[in-house]
C-alpha cells in the first residue's frame, strides 16, 4: 500500500501528469501533478544544499497561495515536516512555537516578515528565513540535480500543527506519514472522491481541515482543488461554478453567512454540478443544516475530526438518505467508543468522553511526553477531550468538550444544547453559553449572542424564549449581546475566552 505523501505525488505524475492539480485564482495560476512532482524534487534538493536533513522542522508563515500549497506538500515530499504557523497568532504564541519547534527555516510571506522578525530576535537560536511571495510561480524552479532522494517511510514526521493553546501552551501535535496519508484517504474513500472532483478550498493552509481535506486528499484520489486567498460571501458561489467546482468544505461560520447571501440562482449562476457540501471543524446546528439544504437544495455531509486525527474520524454517510442531522457521523476509517470517567467503555445512549483509535491518530505532542501519556493509551486510544454518545447505528453526539461543561447545582449541563435552543430564534445568528461561576449553584449559564444585521430582540425577549426551550434551570442567568463571538482559525467558537 502507498503510505507516503511521496508516493502519491510520484504515483500521480506518473498516471497522469498533466491533470490539474491546484488552481490559484489570484492570480489565475495552476499546477498539474508532474508540476508538483518537479516542484517538489527541486525544493528538496535547494533544501538539502541549505544543510537541512530528513525530519527537520520547516515552518510556513504564508496565506492561502499557490506558492503556499506547492510548499505545503513539497515538504512533506521532501521528508521534512512542515510546521504551519497560525497567522492569527499572538505575539508570544508566535514566539513560543517558533521556538518549541526547532523550525530551521521558515517561509513567510512579505507582509508576516516585520512580526517574524520580531518573534525570532526573541528565539534564542539562529533561524534561516526565506521570504516567499504566496503567488509566485517561479520560485526554486531550477534546483532538481536529478540525485535521488533519501527514503521517506510511513512513520517518518510530516507534519507538526500546533494547537490553539487557549487553555494553556500550544502543543505540537506531530503526524507522521502515515497519519496525513490516511487521513486524505478517508476523505477521498467516504466521499467516493475521484479525478474528476474538484473542491472549493475557502479554509485558510494553517488550519488541519484545510491541510488534510483540501490540500492532501485530492494528491490521494488525483483529484484537484481551488484555492482562493480566503473565503468570500460575495464571490463564493461564482468561483465555485467558474472553476467547476465539484464539492464545496465549509465551516459552520460560512455556512451561516451563505444561509443569509444571495443564492446562485439569483445569481445567474446553475451549481448543479456540486455534489455536495461538506461541514467540519465545529458542529452544525440543525436549524442551518436544514436551513442551507432548503435554500440551497444541496446536501451537508456534516463530518468531525481533530488536529490530532488528522482531521477526519467521523463522517455522515454519502447517501443522504442515511444521514442523521445533528450528528457528525459514524467512524470511518477507525475506531470508535465512549468511556466513563474510569475508563470503562460506555453502552449506546450514554455520555461519555469520545475516544477514537486508528492510522490517522498523531505520533505524540512534540517534547511533551507528559501530556501525550494523558491524551494517547499504550494501546492506542486518543482521548479527545469531547463529550458525547453513539446511539444504537453508532452516529455519534456531541453533547461538549469536558473543560467546557457547565456543571449547575450538581448538574451537567451541554453549552450545545443551550446553543441550538437560542439559536431557534428568528433574530439570533450566532449563540455561546459557558459557565460562570456561581455562589449558590457553582456555576450559572451566561450566553453571549450575535444578532443578525438589521434585527433586534429585547433581553426580556430572549429570557422568555429560553424559559419555554429549555425551562428555568436551563434558561441562562446573563446574557451578553456581542458583535462577533471569538473564534479560532478552523471558525470554532472559542467559548473559555467568553468568560473574561
């Protein structure tokens, strides 16, 4: 079996050289397989004459480009593991990552150079820096010699994605070969994906839904992908039928703007090639999984996964028939179940922590062996940090994560119901609730809510609501109204940051 990114960039320039791979639509550039194939050759060689080895770290500061994917993948081509760097970072995460990687060079696009340099004159070792148009298409297009190339294995480390770090330091999740392979594959494998499917990229090359589903998947099934500078209401749809687009990978925040846009039949615009769209990286709420499907008439395979599975581990069936809204799906492509606080495993209908167990799971957290024995069992089970159950056909629900559930009064209570419940309102567009604490109760429900434009809801109102959804122990005790809920990269809603 074929269970390196190498042998699948080399397997498809082999088969079929000139397909498209990436298209660029800024500024209208694209790449066929034995383009990459070369481009990766070339930026191997140049990197191996800089000094680096197999295995070294090499960190990407760049926003969606050609250039930026071309490098996404010729690293990990190359044997060495790619560290993207989160451009929404803080100052002191920038530099903490920088320097907890052991990043040797870092690529970085002309306008990140002033606060790179800023976060290296702080890292205590030298770093070389390569900077790197995002658009380019002539960089390091001279360097192959021919030589051969050192080995590449399954095991060996291709990628290293630092999480959010908002309840604590950032931890290097490393995922070897083996895991960013399988991770494409299941994507590629549950979608019945093929050379003649072409996705619409919107999520930004730092983020792993985007790295895994968008940018590796269409290497495993020859298959190609667009890749705009980022994601736009009022140009999404006519990039999605000017490029053909085939499947379309959003997040839940896009999707909530998409429900409240112009559909493309106002538009002029027929998207009955599209498949289908998938949604990742956050739950749905099924009042815009209905919402999208009627106004769009295009299906949501709502799926889950996380930085430490290479994003997928759960999916909803193609069939639509057989999906189950509210639901991010069943296993594929591994294991799943659901365990007590003592680890013991859990029948259908109960809640528990959701563990998962498979090829795509992460080698370890980079120089961190204390949390990885926390995280991942001997025998291989990732504790996800989720709370959730699998009812009876094994469709998994997520009820939270463990660090955010509200515990009132002795009571556990799931921030997503409170959520799904406010988010029924005709004049809500988004909805958080987290705990806070509570003299009597130990904890009381705040919910901060983000209106849609031009609509207007009293606070009496919303309480009111809230009492005949969910009852008066449920019904928040604050509510805060905000124009934006903080968010991390993959559009999750970041609700620990809603308590300060």
């Amino acid at each position: 079996m074929i269970d390196t990114i190498r042998e699948y960039v080399d397997y498809q320039a082999t088969n079929r050289p000139d397909s498209v791979y990436l298209i660029a639509p800024e500024p209208d550039l694209t790449l066929t397989f034995k383009g990459l194939q070369q481009a990766s050759r070339s930026l191997t060689h140049y990197l191996h004459g800089q000094g680096l080895k197999p295995g070294d770290k090499v960190a990407l500061l760049m926003h969606n480009g050609f250039q930026t994917c071309r490098l996404f993948i010729g690293l990990m081509y190359g044997g060495f593991c790619v560290t993207p760097l989160n451009l929404l970072a803080q100052p002191a995460q920038l530099e903490y990552v920088l320097d907890h990687s052991e990043a040797k060079v870092v690529f970085a696009a002309p306008d990140q150079m002033e606060r790179l340099q800023a976060a290296l004159a702080k890292v205590g070792r030298e770093v070389t820096v390569i900077e790197c148009d995002v658009d380019s298409a002539s960089f390091l297009s001279d360097h192959d010699t021919g030589a051969e190339l050192a080995p590449v294995t399954a095991e060996d480390d291709a990628l290293m994605m630092y999480t959010s770090g908002t309840t604590g330091t950032p931890k290097g999740v490393l995922l070897p070969n083996r895991a960013v392979v399988s991770g494409g594959r299941f994507v590629s494998s549950a979608h019945d994906l093929g050379p003649n499917d072409r996705v619409m990229g919107s999520l930004p090359l730092y983020h792993i839904n985007a790295q895994i589903v968008v940018a590796t998947s269409p290497v495993i099934h020859g298959g190609s992908l667009v890749l705009p500078h980022r994601f736009s209401i009022s140009t999404f749809w006519k990039s999605v039928v000017d490029h053909n687009c085939t499947w379309i990978n959003l997040v839940p925040t896009m999707i909530s703007y998409l429900i409240h846009s112009a559909t493309p039949a106002e538009l002029g615009l027929s998207i009955d090639k599209v498949r289908f769209c998938r949604s990742a990286s956050a739950p749905l709420p099924p009042e815009q999984h209905k919402a999208f499907e009627e106004k769009f008439h295009l299906g949501v395979i709502e799926t889950m996964g996380l930085t430490e599975t290479a994003a997928p581990c759960f999916t909803n069936p193609l069939d639509p028939a057989k999906r189950v809204i509210g639901s991010p799906g069943q296993a594929y492509g591994c294991e799943a179940k659901i365990v007590d606080t003592d680890g013991a495993t859990l029948p259908a209908g109960q809640t528990g922590e959701i563990l998962v167990r498979g090829p795509n799971v992460m080698k370890a957290y980079f120089k961190n062996p204390e949390e990885t024995a926390k995280t991942l069992s001997s025998d291989g089970w990732l504790k996800t940090g989720d709370l959730g159950y699998l009812d009876e056909n094994g469709f998994l629900f997520v009820t939270g994560r463990i660090k955010e559930l509200i515990i009132k009064g002795g009571e556990n209570i799931a921030p997503r119901e409170i959520d799904e419940a406010i988010l029924k309102h005709p004049a809500v567009l988004e909805a958080a609730a987290v705990g806070i604490p509570d003299q009597h109760y130990g904890q009381e429900i705040l919910a901060c809510v983000v209106l849609r434009e031009n609509q207007q809801c009293s606070l009496e109102e919303l309480q009111a609501f809230c009492r005949a959804e969910l009852g008066p122990y449920k019904t928040p005790k604050v509510f805060r109204f905000m124009e934006e809920l903080p968010r991390g990269p993959s559009g999750k809603i970041q609700r620990l940051k809603l308590v300060a």
